[in-house]
C-alpha cells in the first residue's frame, strides 16, 4: 500500500464529526488512513497494474461530436441550448428521470434546425444512453448523488465524460473515476464553469506570463444565500428523501464541509499549476455550527431537527507541496452578497474580484509586464487606476475570450461563462482531447 501524506477534505470533514449517518454520501468506506504526529494521513490505495495516467491523454480529433445528455432538470437545459449552437456537434440521446423533461427538449433542438434526439427517461434510462454505439461524449448535469454513478457507467461503455461540478461524493468515488479514466484512455472532465469567467480567465493570462511574480497565496469560495432556490431542487420519489427536503438541502443536513469547493479551488488551482508542477498536500477545515441549515428543514417538516450536520459558514486552508497556500470558504445559508473571492498575492502583484475588480502593480512591474503606467507615483498600496486597468486587461485578454466572448455574452449562461467552457470543451474534442487529474483532486481537496 502506497501511502501518501495527504488531509482529503472529504474524510478530514467525516472523522472531525464522529459517527456517520447511513445517508452520509461523503463516507468512503475502502478508504484506509492513519496518525501520524498529529495529522490525519490517507493511504493511497494499490493501483490496479498496468494503467498510464492520463494528465497528458490525447485523442484523436472527431470530425463530428455526438453527445449524449443526462440530467435535464436545472442546469441541463441550458447546457443543451448551448450545444445546439455549436459547429460540429450532433446531439444524439437525451435523458431524464422524468421523461417530459427530456421530451421537451427536442423543442429546443427543433428551433435550432436540429433532428430530434432519442429520449431515455426513469432511474436507469442512463445505462440505455451509455450503452449506444454512436455517442462521443455523456454530459452529466443530474443531482450530486448521481455524477460519479452516470460517469462509471459511461466511462465503462468507452465515452468520455463531461460532469457537473461536484464530480464524485467522496474519495472512493475519486479513486473509481481516475483508475476507469487510464484503464479506458478516456477524457473525464469536471464542468467547473468559474473557471472560464473573464477576470479569472484574464487573470490566469497575466499569472502565467509572470505578471503577478511567484504566486504564494490564494482564495476562493462559494457563499450564494439558496434561500430563492431550495425548492426548486429535484426531491427523489424513491423513498431516499422522506422528508422531500429536495436533493441539496438533503445533503447539507447528511454531510459536513466544504460541500461545493470547486467554484472557488478550480480558478484559483490553475493559477497555482496544481498538478502541472505543484499538488495539494495538507488541509486543515473548520465550520460554525448550524443555525439556518436547521430552520429550514424544521419548516419544512414541521419537526425539530438535531441532526444537520453541516456548519452555516465553513473555512478551509490547504498547503500545497511548493508551500503555497489556499484559502476556501462556503456558505450557502446566510444573507451575503454573492461572492467567489478569487485573490491572488503574488511576489510582484496582487488580483481580487470580489467585492471590487482589480490589480495592484507597482510602476515597475507594471512596466516590465508591457503597459508603460500614465502616473509617476503608482504602487501596490491601492488598487491601480482604470486607464492602467484597461489597458492590462486589453493586453492579457485570454485568446478564447477574444475569439468567442462576444458571443458567449450574447448567448449568456453565468455572463456568457458557460458558453465560453461549452465552446472550449467543443474546440478540444474536434481537434485534440486532453484530461487531467482535475475532475477528482478538486473534489477531494487533495491528490
């Protein structure tokens, strides 16, 4: 057994809290761990003989992108309108638990001069769409529980995989994807769709051409009040949700963590080069107590509740193995602005998105990074004025903005931000298709 030292943020959270619920889809039940002055360290499991990584996959270029997709409820009908727009993409399958859901979609396709596609619907429609012969790609846009389960199945029958943000529910979901991934030679992509947003994608621009200096330290995070929202998430007639709280405000109350982390690590991982030279080592998380997590489910059911298990507010460091540092947070339960963060303190500059735009660049470096500055007296002790603003931002506009951002913003999606990682994703299948680790280690907290 190999072991390595690493905090995984789903067992980190697990072992913090005592006894498990069976509900509780965080816990792994393979995955092994020890002491070790003081830290909590995960073993690695063995890997299966014979497989290649696939950080570096490449496959050959589709002429034609047929996709499959699964999961029809909130996010998959946008998904679908943007596909539709895409050169070089046929949709083949469309499926749902519901079947109305996925039947009326092909009013979409038909508005866009597209054939209909095949309709597959109930709890197992999924394994229909995976087993055709004539599907690329499976999107995967259901509810959390069901990302890792629609993914195997796909990966199992030889289709790359596109799946919403978070891609696995614990760290024995990770492991599965990864090993089906370099057992097949397939793509496993997590939709993290912050990722592609025009101050992040800027920003990475200007990190990677060394604008910022050494990037020692980063935030991220995801704090979205969902009170307009818990009840418009799938509540499953199955018998799982008996209280029919609907899917996430289920997990909230059966889990402890940070349960949405990606919208705020993705950004930020790529700024730092997670696996592209750096990884995640160590991790150390907090949260508050309960409070509104509670009272939604005692109005809900009428019921005191005592076991919701998550925090309203939890926070999140992790150490890196280059020794830089990341800071999380997640707070979907009180009222706040929404906000990502997204910060970046470099050696020679500094980025922040929230709650104000901007960079902080002295004369110096401003000059070297190839904008001449219009004041004498700039520093790092403000933000820099707009005329510097714009012009760095003309300067490092990433090249898939400058091609397809006028679009995305008129298509919209997030401000256009969904189209621009629809386009992206479309752009590397029909040219050359790439995989990394991302999918899982940004669900994981750490590799």
């Amino acid at each position: 057994m190999k072991k390595s030292a690493l905090l995984g943020m789903c067992l980190a959270a697990i072992l913090s809290a005592g006894t498990l619920p069976a509900s509780a889809q965080s816990h792994s039940p393979s995955t092994q761990w020890h002491w070790n002055k003081g830290k909590i360290m995960i073993d690695s499991p063995e890997r299966p003989a014979g497989q290649k990584d696939v950080i570096g996959l490449t496959l050959p270029k589709m002429k034609t992108v047929r996709v499959g997709f699964v999961g029809l409820g909130m996010r998959g009908p946008d998904a679908v309108a943007d596909f539709a727009l895409l050169p070089g993409v046929e949709i083949v399958a469309l499926c749902d638990f519901e079947k109305p859901r996925a039947a009326k979609l092909n009013e979409t396709l038909r508005k866009h001069g597209l054939a209909p596609a095949a309709i597959y619907s109930g709890a197992k429609g999924y394994e229909a769409l995976c087993s055709r012969d004539d599907i690329d790609l499976v999107y995967i846009a259901t509810d959390w529980e069901h990302h890792a389960v629609v993914a195997r199945c796909a990966l199992e029958h030889g289709k790359n995989v596109a799946d919403e943000v978070p891609s696995a529910m614990n760290l024995e979901e990770c492991w599965q994807l990864v090993n089906l991934a370099e057992q097949k030679q397939l793509n496993c992509m997590i939709l993290e769709n912050c990722c592609y947003d025009w101050f992040e994608m800027r920003t990475l621009n200007m990190a990677q051409h060394g604008v910022f200096g050494e990037i020692l330290r980063a935030q991220g995070a995801y704090i979205h009040n969902l009170d307009d929202f818990w009840d418009y998430y799938w509540k499953n007639p199955d018998g799982s949700d008996p209280d029919q709280l609907g899917w996430r405000l289920k997990y909230n109350r059966d889990n402890r963590g940070d349960l949405y982390a990606t919208h705020g690590l993705g950004p930020v991982a790529q700024a730092l080069d997670i696996h592209r030279g750096d990884r995640m080592v160590t991790l150390v998380s907090m949260d508050t107590k309960s409070v509104h997590g509670k009272e939604l489910v005692e109005a809900k059911t009428g019921k005191p509740c005592d076991n919701f298990r998550n925090g309203d507010h939890t926070t999140t460091l992790i150490r890196t193995e280059n020794q830089k540092v990341i800071e999380l947070q997640h707070d979907v339960m009180n009222p706040q602005p929404y906000n990502r963060l997204y910060q970046l303190t470099g050696t020679r500059g500094f980025a922040n998105k929230y709650p104000i735009e901007g960079y902080a660049l002295d004369s110096k470096q401003l000059s070297a990074s190839g904008v001449q500055p219009k004041v004498d007296n700039l520093s790092t002790h403000s933000f820099m004025p707009e005329a510097e603003l714009k012009a760095l931002e003309e300067k490092y506009d990433h090249p898939i903005l400058k091609k397809f951002g006028k679009l995305a913003k008129e298509v919209g999606g997030h401000g256009g931000m969904d189209f621009v990682m629809t386009r992206a994703w479309s752009i590397v299948c029909r040219t050359d298709c790439r995989s990394t680790w991302t999918c899982t280690t940004w669900r994981s907290g750490a590799r």
